[in-house]
C-alpha cells in the first residue's frame, strides 16, 4: 500500500512525492494551476488556498514545473515560502477578501422572539438609515426589503438612495450592526444617533444632494434583493446618508436591510 502524507491544510498525497518531486498535478489540481506550484500558492486567476500552500512548500527539482507565469516569470526566480508567508497565507481570515463587512436592519437585534417587522404607514417613510463617518465613506454591497401583505394591491414605491439631508429615526445601537463576515471584527464606522443611523423615521427631514442607487414598485405581497455587481457598486461619501424609503397607499408591515463593506 502507498504511504500517504496528509499536508497541514488536510490533503492527503503520496509520501513519495514529498520526498522526490514530482512532474505531473496531482488528482484535484488541474494544469493551469500547476504552473505555479512549487513557489506561490495561487493558480494562474490569483487565487490562494491552504492546499497550494502545502504544495509550495514540498522540495522541488529543476525539473518539476516547466511552464512559465503568464507574466513570464520563471518559477524558479520567485524561491520557496517562508515560514512567515506560510503562516499568514493559511491564517489569514478568508471571508470578503479583505473587506470589513456590516449589516443593519430596520430594527434592534432580536432575542427571545423574531426581529419585529414595522409598518411603512400611508404616507413617504424612511425605513432605515445609514449614516457614515465624518472621516470616510462606505461601499454598498446589497440591500433588500420584504412585506407581509396576503392579498393583492397597488405596489408600493421603494427608494434607495444617498444624500445629505437627514431624517429623525429611532437609533441603532453597536449591538444592532451585524459584524457580517468576521465577528471578531472592530466596530463599523457608522455613526448612531437619532439624527444618524437608525430605523422607522418619525420626522423625513428635508432630502438634499440626492443620489438614486435603486427604484422600484414592489408589491406589499413581495419581496426585492439587491446585490450590486463586484467592482460596480454604489458607495457613499464620508458625512452622508443612505436610506430606504417607501411610500404606500395603505401600511404594510416591513423587514429591511443593508448590507456595506469599508
């Protein structure tokens, strides 16, 4: 039977290979990435995994890789993982590339029972609102909204949008914004406060500087999400305010969100 060597990141391969080198992939690895094997842990798209890591760091002869990086770089010119690379490119957090990412909703963090969902009323009602750092903006990622209706009538409209004008809100707290893909993360930037960043506005404020991210008509008896393409998101300036806002001939009851990266 074949010794096997399981590498730190938990893929199993032929002791041997460690041991010799080798000149051909492995099962699971196709040519493309195999060009950069024996130095870098990332294929031929950029991409980096714990698994190529493991590969990189296996003895190689001349003879191991014999194409060149699509920039034309030889393999051999770039020399071996530290141990100090290794170890930050297989504990690095993996969520967002990167990104510090956030959430609000239209309402305080549940506990015992569900997120209470909270009428659009008959008349224009901002929903949430986001209200960013006077030191640096934010990026959109995606946002949504959701009603309760059960029976048909005239859709509602919906609007996303920036501005500079702010609405009187009931404030989000630090525990309400959703640390969205590491919850070890430091606090978002946002700014809290009735005149800031809150939901369910009892006073619209005067709306100046308007930016239109999204409109829609969306039925009370519907739903709408909303994730803008990578690289072609909507963001918006330091000292300004995103919100939601609806206008319904009659209340429905509402969930809300958005999502950001900073």
């Amino acid at each position: 039977m074949t010794a096997m060597l399981r590498t730190r990141s938990g893929l199993l391969i032929p002791e041997s290979l460690a041991d010799e080198g080798y000149t051909s992939p492995p099962v699971g690895i196709d040519r493309p990435e195999w060009r950069t094997l024996t130095t870098k842990p990332h294929d031929h798209f950029g991409r980096m995994d714990a698994d190529r890591a493991d590969l990189a760091r296996l003895r190689r002869r001349e003879d191991r890789i014999v194409h060149r990086l699509p920039d034309g770089t030889d393999p051999a010119d770039l020399g071996e993982l530290t141990d100090r690379e290794y170890e930050a490119l297989t504990h690095a957090p993996r969520g967002g590339g990167g990104e510090r990412l956030y959430q609000a909703f239209n309402g305080v963090a549940p506990t015992t029972a569900a997120s209470v969902v909270v009428t659009t009323a008959a008349v224009i009602k901002t929903m949430l609102q986001i209200a960013t750092a006077t030191t640096r903006g934010i990026t959109i990622v995606e946002w949504g909204i959701s009603f309760d209706g059960s029976a048909a009538a005239v859709p509602g409209k919906c609007e996303f949008f920036g501005c500079t004008g702010a609405a009187t809100v009931t404030t989000l707290n630090a525990a309400d914004i959703v640390k969205y893909n590491n919850p070890n993360d430091e606090a978002s930037t946002i700014q809290l406060g009735t005149a800031l960043s809150g939901f369910t506005a009892s006073a619209e404020g005067t709306v100046a500087a308007w930016r239109g991210f999204d409109l829609q008509l969306i039925a009370p008896t519907n739903q709408y999400i909303k994730q803008f393409p990578q690289g072609r998101e909507p963001c918006a300036a330091l000292s300004t305010f995103l919100r939601i806002r609806v206008t319904f001939a009659v209340a429905i009851n509402a969930y809300c969100y958005v999502l950001w990266s900073e």
